[in-house]
C-alpha cells in the first residue's frame, strides 16, 4: 500500500492511489489502426496498406465523388486520432496504419479502377512509403498527428503522378 499524499490534498484526505493513466478510447484505436490491422504481429504499414485496397474495391467507391472526400475526411480525422496515439504510444506509433490507409487512396485517385493498376500502385506505395521522399521524409521526423498523415499523403502523391504517367505512356 502507498503512502498518502501530502501535496495538493487541501482536505487532507488519504489518497491511497494516484489517479489512473490516460488511455486512448476504443473508437480511436480502432479508427486510427485501421480496423486494428495496426496491430499485426509484423508489417503492420503493409496490412494496413491492404485495408486501404480493399476499401477501394468497395463498388463505386473509386468515384472522385466518393474516395475524394473520403480522403479529405479521414485526413482531418486521421490527423486527430494519430496525434492521440502518439501521446500514447509514442512518435508515429506502428499501430497507426490510418495514413496507409489515406496514401493507398491518394495513389489510386483519378486512375482506372483495375486490379493490375491497384497491385501496382500498392507496390510503388510501399515502396516510396519506406523510403520516404522529400517532402516525406520531412514530416516523417516531425511530432503530430498531421505529420503522421502527410508523409503517406507524400508518398500517395508521388504514386499516383508515377501511375498518371504510366497510364498516358501505355
């Protein structure tokens, strides 16, 4: 059993337990790791990366109607949760995949809706997500929930004018 407290205890009363740590509630956890694929046991930015593609392939969500301002919304709600689990776990925790969720949907904005053009643009993503461009790699080693999100809205970007270019050249 702790001692009581004897400071801040105006009443003097016997505090026997300091108040609980704060935790992160479960809509954010579920909301920030994707649908908790930010929990893999290995690869977490990957599955969560798959979360993305498979939303996509929801029937006419590849409409700029739809993913547009999808995107825009989990980017201002993502930016949120991320912060809140950064406070939590630490700077740009593994269990926040919500932003490969966001950078799969920015890599296939405004391109074809096919399987061969969805498998290449994972790939890339991937690719440039681990390697972090510039400005990428710029909000990567900033603190906060919105840098979180930009790095993979970066990476996203960098994929979709890679894929732009290839579907006008082929």
């Amino acid at each position: 059993m702790r001692e009581p407290s004897k400071q801040n205890n105006p009443t003097k009363e016997i505090v026997l337990d300091p108040p609980s740590s704060p935790t992160v509630s479960p809509l954010i956890k579920i909301f920030a790791s994707a649908l908790y694929s930010g929990y893999a046991p290995v690869a977490s930015g990957t599955v969560g990366s798959l979360v993305g593609l498979v939303l996509y392939f929801i029937p006419t969500f590849e409409s700029y109607y739809v993913l547009l301002p999808a995107c825009a919304i989990v980017f201002l709600l993502g930016g949120f949760a991320a912060g809140k689990m950064e406070i939590f776990y630490g700077h740009d925790p593994p269990a926040v995949t919500i932003d490969e969720v966001l950078g799969m949907w920015v890599s296939l904005l405004f391109l074809p809706k096919t399987l061969l053009l969805a498998v290449v643009a994972f790939i890339i993503f991937r690719l440039l997500d681990i390697v972090k461009p510039w400005p990428a790699r710029f909000f990567d080693r900033k603190q906060g929930g919105w840098s979180i999100m930009l790095d993979d809205v970066v990476a996203g970007i960098y994929t979709n004018l890679v894929l732009q270019l290839a579907v006008k050249i082929v």
